[in-house]
C-alpha cells in the first residue's frame, strides 16, 4: 500500500520545486488531501507543482500510477460536459481498486478519488489551478519519477561502492563471491541483493592477498586460517599455491611440525607415514611429530599400548557397527522362533 | 493380550537394537557411548555386560568421597600390600594420607592404594564390595556387579557401558575427583614423609589430547582396554565410555574429535 501511495503521490505531486523549463505544456499547483479510514485525524493538505501535457487536466489517466510494478488499469472512463468519472484497478505487488471523478475547466480542477485495498479504504481529494507554462517531457511526472529513480539507483550504487571499498580494507572476503540470491522472488530484491556483492572490486581484494602472501609467515597464516580468503586466494591465480609451497618448504627446514600439520598436507603425509602410523599413542604424541600424527586421524592395527596391570594384552573383540543389526535381526528370529 | 505385550515390546526392544547409531567410521571397542553436551550421540552394545577392569574404581572413589577426609591416615594392611597389576609397592603397616591414596587409584590406578581405600571405608573389601553392590542397585545399575575393589577379572565382575555412565555424571558432579584427574603428574609420600611416589596419570589423553580434563582408564585381559573420558574444549563438553578395545587411545582421539568437530554442526 505505502509504495502505491507513493506511485499515487508521484503522479499528483511533484516532488520538487526546482526551475521549471518554458514549453508548451501547463504547469499546474495541485493541493491534495488523504483521509484514511480509521485514522483517528486527517492528514494534512499537500500542495505541490505538477507539469502536464496540455489539455490533460482533466484525463483521469494522470491519476494512474506510474511504477509498472503496480500493473494499474483504467476502466469505465465516463465525461459528461465538464465532469468524468471512472474506475481504477492495480493487480501489482500491492492489489487495489478505486474510483473517482472530477470537474475541470480549462484553468482548474477539482475532484476525489476513492480507493480499496488490503489496507483499508483510503480517500483523497484534490484541486488544481494552472499557474504557467512547462515542458512536460522533462518536467513531467514520469520523467521526475525516472530521474528520481535513476538518482535513488546511482546513491545505492554508490552506497556499494563504499561498502565494497570499506570490505577491501577489512578484508571482508565473502563480499567477493557472488551472493546466494535464491532468497530474493521479485526485481527489487533480486537488485539488494546483487548489491550486497563486489565482484568487481576483486582485482582489488586480489593485490591485497598478493600483498599478504608477500609478507611472510605471518602473511600466510592470515590467509591460511580463513576459508573465504583461501577460496578467493585461490580463484585470483597461481600465487596462493606458490606461496603454500615456499611457506610449507620453509617449516619442514625449521621443522614447525605444527604449522605444517596445519596448512602442509603434501609435506605433513609422508611425515605421518614415516613417524606416526603404527606407532604407540603416548610415544607419538610425546614426540615432536606429535601434530602431525594427529592431522590424520585413525588408523589400524597400531599396536598395543600400555596397560595399568602388567598382564599379557587383552583378546581383541573387534566390534563392526553392522553386527549390532546382525544382532537385532537374530533376536527377532529368535523371537518368533523361526 | 499379554502375550501380544510382550512381543511388542521386543520388537521394540530389536529395533531400538538395530537402530541405534554407531560411529560412523570403525572402532575398535565392543561398546561405547559418546555424549556431547549431556546429549547421547553414538552408542554401540551399552547395555552389554563387560568386564570394566579399573574403571570400576570410580565407583570406589564415589564411595569414598560420601565419607571423604582428607586428614585420615590409613594403615596398609597385609591384603592391600599383595595386591597385584598396577600398584605403588605400599608395604603392609606403612601408613599413607586418604588424601594420597585417593590421587594413587585415580592417576596411577594403584591397585594397592585402591583396597586400602576399601578396608578404610568399610573395614575389609569383602564388606566393600557389598557396599559397592548395594550402591550398584540403589543408583539402578542393571547390567553392574562387582566381586572387587579395584577391578580386577572375575566372572561375576562386570558392568556396561551404560551403568559405566551413570557412575561417570556422578563423579562430574565432584569437583575435587576431577581435579585429580586432569593432574599428569603427582607426587605423593608416605605418611611419615619417609617414601615418595612419582604418579603418572595412566589416561594417556591427559596433557595430550586438547581439553582433556578427567575420568579413568583400565586394563585387564578380559577386559580389555577401557576407557572413561572427559573432554571440555570450547564450551562443549564431550563425554566418552568405551570398553574392551584393542586400539584404544588413537580410538579415544578420533572419537572425541570427531565429536567436536560434529557438534559445529549442530
């Protein structure tokens, strides 16, 4: 309802009073009044400038809104001397019907339009007198609707420019990637949320991961430890891999087996192989290789470790997880004796 | 009707069985339970009745700690000082802090200090072992029954993992039993100051897996290699029962880190 209002309000208000260019057409002062039913008050009279093509005063037409997302119609147009009715209907985002009517002369106006909707009723009355001359093609309603429109377009792409800036700068990576717009049914949200990404800032994002990994270890690890950095790092070209070689090359000559347990998997595997696998739990993990041995996880048939009771090892009883609905299946035979 | 009871119920039963998760990835244990947040995960057999070798001394550390003075001394008998597998080498008439021999069963599961816990509480470990057993009961552990102190096998000593749980929230619930066993290390003396005792905690996980903080380990032939383990990493708290594995710490490690990484997913 409000963005019908504000349709409505465009058509018969003009929203600025900027300089209007000489032309052909009429320039009329329009003052309108809105009742909604059940406001406990009236809302206050607005008066405004509205250039309209000559002779149109009195098209009911005017009244339509103009946002196709409305999908407005005209219907049952009726003109009797100086009076014209007719009926209105908008199968848009914000349904509503409405009719209204109106005496006009060729220097003024004066009429009421009634309107239905999921909201309520809504009144509004409204009168206009010519005031001079304008050109409607660039001052009229739709061309000060699209300039609006234009202008709200160009301040929200630059609202994505500054968020996209302030992302580069907080190394917000996931802005990077195409968003996940599924969510979004219609235009309007399809359009927030393409703005919510900067896909063309990468090249940016992509200097300052070159940068990081140029720093070092520290640099790395920055990147390393973040999976939106990695994926993008990635995806920016061949430096990441080249980096992770170099920086993996460098902790297997320091042996930091912990940072390459952490981000080395080619250099952590056969370190694993050679000082982990088999091993006793407390040996291996005393050992220096101890964060490696853990990178992998289990593995079988290690062998026994040490006991509280010096008895020879226990039998094993390996279980398998399947043996459990084994074990199900024969209860039931032997529940029902077959 | 009864009877139609009945087989209803053992369907259920069956199917409840055949049903229950398992990890997802093979183990060597033949029964286990994993909570994550008090919340069971995985289990496998819970209620079958298994020799549970030392973990059977968190029900006499339970049984102490009703009756729990630290300033006690106790006087080693003759049948403490024999006994056998894990052990500190107490000799019979030397004289230890409660204190001390609490820390010696739960670090070093010291068979030895563990008996000696039970002539003090209830004058000999065949009268304990009918407290622990009438605990057993009152606390409705259905699949637990001992004929020792401190774990040893024994055809009529078993316990499942289930029941090993219940004793396992019970010890959560006291503080000063956990703070014993997160220790790696302890040292110990006798009560005149003339023998000291080097313990190490025999749960291989402490000091050694991240956020391990507690509970008990075991081994016997029969039993198996079992395990209680208390993990608490990041505000989740993971709780782990397994009995008669054969690879149990690297076992222990997968499962536990397995349940944290999971319970991300949640």
């Amino acid at each position: 309802m409000s963005k019908l209002l504000i349709g409505l309000m465009l058509v018969c208000i003009s929203v600025s009073d900027s300089a209007w260019a000489a032309g052909s057409d009429e320039l009329w002062e329009i003052t309108n009044k809105m009742e909604m039913e059940g406001m406990p008050f009236a809302m206050p009279g607005q008066t405004s400038k509205v250039c309209m093509q000559k002779g149109k005063q009195n098209d009911p037409a005017q009244a339509l809104p103009k946002d196709k997302e409305q999908n407005c119609k005209m219907s049952d147009v009726k003109m009797s001397g100086n009076k014209t009715s007719w009926k209105m209907s908008c199968s848009g985002k914000d349904p509503m019907t409405g009719e209204g009517e109106m005496i006009s002369s060729s220097s003024s106006y004066s009429g009421k339009v009634k309107m239905h909707s999921a909201d309520g009723d809504m009144n509004m009355r409204y009168e206009g007198k010519r005031i001079g001359s304008c050109d409607y093609a660039k001052d009229g309603p739709e061309a000060k609707f699209t300039a609006m429109k234009n202008d709200m377009d160009a301040k929200s792409e630059q609202e994505r420019v500054k968020e996209c800036k302030n992302a580069v700068d907080d190394d917000s990576y996931s802005h990077f990637f195409k968003p996940d717009c599924s969510w979004a049914k219609d235009a309007s949200s399809k359009k927030v949320c393409a703005n919510m990404a900067c896909p063309d800032f990468r090249p940016q994002m992509c200097d300052r991961i070159a940068k990081k990994l140029s720093l070092g270890d520290d640099g790395y690890e920055e990147i390393a430890n973040n999976k939106d950095a990695v994926k993008l790092a990635k995806e920016c070209g061949p430096s990441y891999e080249k980096s992770t070689r170099a920086y993996c090359n460098r902790q297997l000559q320091a042996k930091n087996y912990g940072k390459l347990a952490a981000h080395c998997d080619k250099e952590s595997k056969p370190l694993f192989d050679k000082n982990c696998a088999g091993r006793d739990y407390t040996a291996a993990m005393d050992s220096a290789y101890g964060p490696i041995c853990r990178r992998y996880g289990k593995w079988k048939n290690a062998p026994a470790d040490e006991g509280e009771q010096s008895d020879n090892g226990g039998s094993s009883a390996g279980s398998n997880p399947a043996k459990s609905i084994l074990d199900g299946a024969k209860n039931l035979k032997g529940l029902f004796g077959f | 009707m009864r009877w139609w009871f009945l087989i209803c119920c053992g369907c259920l039963s069956v199917i409840a069985t055949a049903t229950a998760a398992p990890l997802p990835f093979q183990v060597q244990a033949s029964a286990y339970l994993v909570e994550v947040d008090h919340r069971i995960r995985w289990q496998h057999q819970i209620n079958q009745r298994l020799a549970p070798a030392s973990l059977t001394k968190l029900m006499t550390v339970l049984l102490l700690s009703e009756h729990y003075d630290s300033r006690q001394t106790v006087t080693i008998s003759a049948a403490a000082a024999r006994e056998t597998g894990s052990r500190l080498g107490l000799r019979a008439g030397e004289v230890m802090r409660v204190e001390d021999l609490l820390a010696a069963s739960l670090i070093n599961s010291a068979n030895d200090a563990c008996h000696a816990l039970a002539d003090h509480i209830a004058g000999d470990q065949s009268r304990f072992v009918r407290l622990m057993n009438q605990r057993a009961r009152e606390w409705g552990l259905q699949n637990t029954h001992f004929t020792n102190a401190c774990g040893h096998d024994d055809v009529q000593h078993y316990s499942s993992v289930q029941d090993m749980t219940t004793l396992a929230h019970k010890v959560m619930a006291q503080p000063a039993l956990l703070e014993l066993m997160a220790r790696r290390t302890l040292q110990i003396g006798n009560a005149d100051g003339t023998r000291h005792f080097d313990l190490t905690n025999k749960n291989a996980l402490i000091g050694r897996h991240e956020g391990a903080v507690g509970m008990k380990s075991g081994y016997t032939p029969k039993a198996g290699k079992c395990l209680v383990a208390l993990v608490q990493r990041a505000g989740v708290t993971i709780l782990l029962v397994m009995l008669h594995d054969t690879n149990r710490w690297w076992d222990a490690a997968d499962i536990l880190d397995f349940a944290y990484a999971q319970s991300h997913h949640d």
